[in-house]
C-alpha cells in the first residue's frame, strides 16, 4: 500500500480517507449523474413532442471544452512522471512526455491521413479502453466496484463499451452520421462507412447488457454497496440511448471522463491533495487550471492550424485532434494506472500526501 507525497510515493498503511470518499461521491460523481438524467429526460420530452435539439445547442458542450475540462484534461501529462517517480527530474519528465506525443501523435495523425475509416475505428477502441480507465481510478479511490485485474477488466469493458458502442445500437443513424462527416473531411468516400444492420445492433446489444450483468454481478460478489455502481450503469445506457450522439458524447467527454481524470491529477499534487482532503474543491480546480494553460493554449493553436489546413472548422476537425492527442495521452494514463496499481487491488492508494 502507497500514499503520495511531494517528490515521490513512500510506503504507507493508509487508504483514501472515508471523508475524501464521500465528498467525491457525493459533490463530484452524484452532481454529475444527475445532469445526465435530467439531459435525458428533457431529451425524451423533446423527441416525444416532435422536435429536436438544434445541433448548435448540441455542439455546445465541445466548444466549452476547448478550454474548460475537455481538452485541458490531459495539459498535464508532461508533468505526471515526475509527480509519481521517485527520483524524476521535472525536466526529463517532459522530455520523455513530448517525445510520446510527437511520435504517437503523428503515428495516429498519419493513420487518419492514410486510412481515415481504420483511424476512427482505431480511436472508438482507444477511447473506448481509456474512458474505461478514467471509472476504474474512481472506483478504485472510492473503495468499491470489482476487484482484481479480471474485475478491473471487465470494469474497463463496460464502462468504455456505454458511451462508445450504445449510441449505435440505439440511433444508428445518427451516430454513423458523426463517423461519415468526420471521415469525409479526411477524404474517404462517403459511402466507406457502412451502415449498422439490425442484427448487428442486436448482437452488440446483448454483448453490452452481459457486460452490465457480469459487472453488477462481480460488484455484488466483491461485497461493496451495488447502488452507485447499477445507479451509473443505468444512467449512462438510458442517456446514450435517448440523447443525440453529438450532444451526449460531448456532455459525457466534458463532465464525466474529463472533470474525473482532472480529480486524479489533482490528487497527485500534494497541496492540492491535501485541499480535497479538506473538503475544498474549487481551489485545486483552480490551481490545475493555471498549470494546464499554456498545453492547453498549444492544443487551442493546433486545432486552429487543423481548421486552417482542411478549409473547415467543425465537429470532425476537433474530433482529429482529439484522436491524436488520445492516443499518446492513454499511454500516460496506462502507465499511471501501472505505478498507482490501478489493476492490481481493489484500493489505488496512491491518492494524496501521507
């Protein structure tokens, strides 16, 4: 068992505290499921009055996370080594941060420009294994959830499945919809995606409700409270399933995935742990705000520069971007998950100052 601390990770005997628990429980993770329900909810009474939601309004919440949340989340990558290895200097920490991106991004960069269909099935599946992560981190904090590296698995694959995979059992349509714009921008041909058929929805269907099963199921074997866990599950398959893909993919990236890995970060700065620890949250999302800036000003210029070179300035060029930035930043966070024991135990312990 470790504990954090400034300039390292020492032994300890001291898991997150029961009061940390509950203040991210309840002030970060519960807020936020709400918001989705009643997203939901008014979604249906839209659908059922006849109308739909402006794709304007649907875009909203990734023009917000250009700068606020989304695109920030991974601004401070560069510094991740160094907070959790002992020994690492700040100045090889971003060093060795840079050199992943330069070569990973533009790896996945030159995928979409080759084959654009194969890089957005490249970044479905990555995504789709790191937003498994981001709720893992969060139940391994919470102390609840599966145990294990099978249960940590099989936590990755039900998670990431819901956002990636239920949008397109339930609105086809409109989610093979974001998949063509976006390819098309990269010169495929309009018809290279190709629509999915009702046995296929069916079979995907049934994969990701055995998936719900087999995680409830191990969460209820672990002996944890099932509440959070099936309250979750549920919220996210009736919101993937009645929101417009836009709008949801982009709530879920901005408020879900996002604000819980910028928690994880913060956790790994001491002052700022020992401010959540106190109950403060505002002040480490402040302080996490002013250390990501100028990554995140970078990543601002870069979609420009994208927007510049395709002639176009729309959902699929910001959704290239984010593919190459995913890429080299699920590496950062797969190694994380390495040096905190993320899959090894059912307590990442690795969360704030001793």
């Amino acid at each position: 068992m470790t504990a954090l601390v400034r300039g390292g990770v020492q032994p300890a005997a001291a898991a997150t505290p029961p009061a940390l628990q509950t203040w991210v429980s309840d002030r970060i993770l519960a807020p936020v499921t709400t918001l989705l329900l009643v997203v939901a909810t008014l979604s249906a009474a839209v659908h059922l009055a006849g109308a739909e939601i402006p794709m304007p309004v649907q875009l909203v919440p990734f023009a917000v996370s250009i700068l606020v949340f989304g695109l920030p989340h991974g601004a401070l990558d560069h510094l991740v080594p160094a907070r959790l290895r002992p020994g690492t200097s700040t100045a090889r920490s971003v060093l060795v941060v840079i050199t992943l991106y330069l070569v990973v991004g533009t790896a996945t960069a030159a995928l979409w420009t080759a084959t654009p269909v194969l890089g957005f099935t490249a970044f479905i599946v990555i995504t789709w294994f790191h937003w498994g992560q981001g709720d893992l981190f969060i139940d391994r904090i919470l102390d609840d959830g599966t145990t294990g590296r099978g249960g940590a698995a099989l936590t990755v694959a039900v998670r990431g499945a819901l956002p990636m995979l239920v949008p397109f059992i339930a609105q086809p349509a409109a989610a093979t919809a974001v998949v063509t714009g976006t390819v098309t921008d990269f010169g495929a041909d309009h018809d290279a995606v190709a629509s999915v058929s009702l046995p296929l929805r069916i079979a995907v269907g049934v994969l990701v409700g055995a998936l719900i099963l087999l995680h409830l199921t191990a969460v209820r074997r672990n002996g944890t409270p099932l509440w959070r866990q099936a309250s979750e599950d549920i919220v996210l398959v009736v919101f993937f399933a009645i929101v417009p893909p836009v709008l949801a993919v982009g709530l879920y990236f901005t408020l879900w995935h996002s604000v819980r890995h910028i928690l994880r970060l913060e956790l790994t700065d001491s002052g700022s742990a020992e401010q959540l620890h106190r109950g403060q949250l505002l002040a480490p999302f402040l302080q996490f705000m002013r250390q990501a800036w100028p990554i995140t000003a970078i990543a601002v210029g870069m979609l420009v520069a994208l927007a510049l070179t395709l002639h176009r300035a729309d959902l699929g060029t910001y959704l290239a971007l984010i593919a190459a930035l995913t890429t080299p930043h699920a590496v950062v966070v797969t190694w994380m998950d390495h040096i905190q024991h993320t899959w090894h135990c059912n307590q990442t312990t690795d969360t704030g100052p001793a």
